[in-house]
C-alpha cells in the first residue's frame, strides 16, 4: 500500500511538472468551481486534480498527526505553516472515501495554525496542503487506525 | 433546534487564541442505525468567524471532520471585550450561530 501511494504521487507530481510552467491564474479562477469538485473526488488523485495539481513537498509547513490512532472517528491534527503569503491550509486523507476532509481560510492577521479532529477510515497518509501565492505546498504522515471512523 | 456553540477566546501578548466546538452529529452517511438502515449524511459544510466585519476564520468541511467539530486558531489585532461570533451552515440548510466576548 504505501509503495503504491509513492508511485502513485511521483507520476502526478510528473505530470503537474510539465503542466505547471505557466502560473496560476486559470486554478485560480477555477477555484471557486472546482471546491464541490475537489470535496465531492472519491479519490485522492481526483481530489489533488480538483485543487489545482500535485502540491510541491515542503519543509515549511508542519503536520502534527498521532502515529497510531485506536479510534478512527477521532483523529486530533494540527497544522502550522511558516510559508509566506499563506492563504488557506487544507487536510487531504489518502484513504477517506472523499479525501478532501477541511479546508481553512487565513485572512490576514490570523496566524497560519489551525488544530482540529478529522475522521480516517482506515491506516493511511494524511496530507497537510497550504495554498499560497506561490501555489500549493504540502507535508504529509501516516497514520495507523485501530478502529476505522467513518461508519 | 442544535445546541449552543461553545466559543472561549483568549487575547494574550496582542494574540487571541480561540477554541470553538459546534456540538453537531456529523453524520458520514455510511453509519448503520440500531435498524441496520443507513443515516443520512448530515455534517457542518461551512463555518465562518467574524469580529465586527472583519472575517478572522473561515473553513469548508465534509463529513471527515470528527462529530462535534473542534477547532482551535490564532489571530491578532482584537481587543478584549470585542465579540467573536462563530456561524455555521450545515448540508441540511440548518444553521448556527453564536456570540463570545474575547477576555
């Protein structure tokens, strides 16, 4: 499982290498359409697709996740980004039937950290994406559930 | 009717730091009832947390956020006494929305 996942996530990021040259304004403007989409992805490459493409890896963004989790409906995270121009923090569950689980919104003068508790609905990769001016940026860590928590 | 928003916000060195919990069942839509029939989905879709005009806090959820949605954030620039008030709209239509003084 976890191979599949990095191969799965290196073809992506393949993929949104060639296509990303150009900046961002067409995600941009698409955003607004695309949030039921990105909510409504049964999948995680739909769900990434839905957001804009595949978020670089950075070291800039800290994801707080329990290694082993005994009850899957209950899943405390938290997220702080030091990146600049952070405008929203998103939680993506590699996993969850529809993995875009939250997003947040930072205006201005509100510090980029959220904390919060999340359903996974089995062992799998939590993805904490932050969206800046610069795009989309993400950390990730898995996570074992004893007890699945969406059903 | 749901029950109230439980709202603490504290302002301390020119920060607030918040902690909001929406008591609300966040239902998956894949939970079995003592009946073994399905519950609806039912889950907070959006919220949004507001000094005055000023928006502070927003987010979008499904219903992968745990039930009684719990969450904590940081903002500056209030001063104490101002009210934060917290409002959600859920995927029934239903809504909520509740007030808190910041001390």
């Amino acid at each position: 499982m976890p191979a599949l996942t990095s191969i799965r996530r290196r073809r992506m990021l393949q993929v949104a290498g060639a296509l990303t040259a150009a900046p961002w304004p067409a995600a941009q403007a698409a955003r607004a359409q695309d949030e039921a989409l990105a909510f409504a992805a049964g999948n995680f490459a739909d769900a990434i697709s839905a957001l804009g493409g595949a978020p670089q890896p950075s070291t800039d963004i800290t994801l707080q996740l329990p290694e082993v989790a005994d009850n899957g409906a209950v899943v405390p995270v938290s997220v702080s980004s030091r990146l600049p121009g952070t405008r929203e923090i998103l939680i993506v569950v590699d996993g969850n039937p529809q993995p875009l689980a939250v997003r947040f919104s930072i205006p201005d003068g509100t510090e980029p950290f959220v904390a919060t508790r999340i359903r996974m609905a089995g062992s799998g990769t939590v993805y904490a994406a932050v969206r800046t001016d610069d795009g989309l940026f993400a950390v990730a860590r898995r996570a074992e559930v004893s007890v699945g928590g969406c059903g | 009717m749901a029950e109230p928003i439980r709202i603490r916000a504290r302002l301390h060195d020119g920060i607030t730091e918040v902690q909001i919990l929406m008591p609300h069942p966040m239902e998956t839509g894949m939970r079995q009832d003592e009946t073994g029939r399905l519950v609806p989905v039912h889950h907070i879709t959006g919220v949004e947390v507001t000094l005055g005009t000023r928006t502070v806090f927003a987010a979008r959820m499904s219903f992968a956020v745990s039930r009684d949605p719990l969450i904590a954030f940081r903002f500056t620039g209030a001063r104490p006494g101002q009210r934060l008030r917290v409002a959600w709209t859920d995927s029934r239509g239903e809504a909520r929305a509740d007030e808190a003084a910041i001390v």
